[in-house]
C-alpha cells in the first residue's frame, strides 16, 4: 500500500492548521523501511517534509522544516520542526 493524494491532502490540512508558516507547500514524500529488528511498528511509514522561511529580528529570512511521520494509513505518528 502507498500513500494517495487524499491521504497527502489529509495530512496536510493538519500541519498548515499547526504550522500557518507553510501553508500551501506541497511536501515531499518519501517512503520509510520498516526495520523489523528495532521497530514496534508493523507496518511501512512514510516522512512528509515541508519547507517554509521565516525571518528572524534581524530581519533576515532563516528556511526551516517541517516532517510529519505517518503509517500507512495516513495516521500522523510524530511531528518535528528544525532550523
């Protein structure tokens, strides 16, 4: 099973709700191997990353991240953000 668009658009509406800085970027998809030995998922994930800029007080532009980790049921596992 792979990630479709609805599931995309889903999980996208979530991470503009919560981070309004990368509203409208279409994130990157990218496909995670389950490593059975160290994980507890059974299942494949997925690493949705979106870029966005924002400006610090002096006024220069600094790009940062954002990466939402789901199953493949669209399901949002972790969220993270990074300069």
């Amino acid at each position: 099973m792979s990630m479709n668009q609805k599931q995309v658009d889903k999980i996208s509406k979530e991470i503009y709700r919560r981070f309004p800085e990368v509203n409208g970027k279409k994130p990157q998809v990218r496909k995670r191997q389950l490593v059975k030995k160290r994980s507890i998922l059974r299942s494949n994930t997925y690493s949705l990353t979106y870029r966005g800029q924002s400006k610090t007080l002096l006024n220069k532009t600094m790009p940062f991240y954002v990466r939402a980790v789901v199953n493949e049921d669209g399901k949002i596992l972790k969220i993270t953000m990074s300069h």
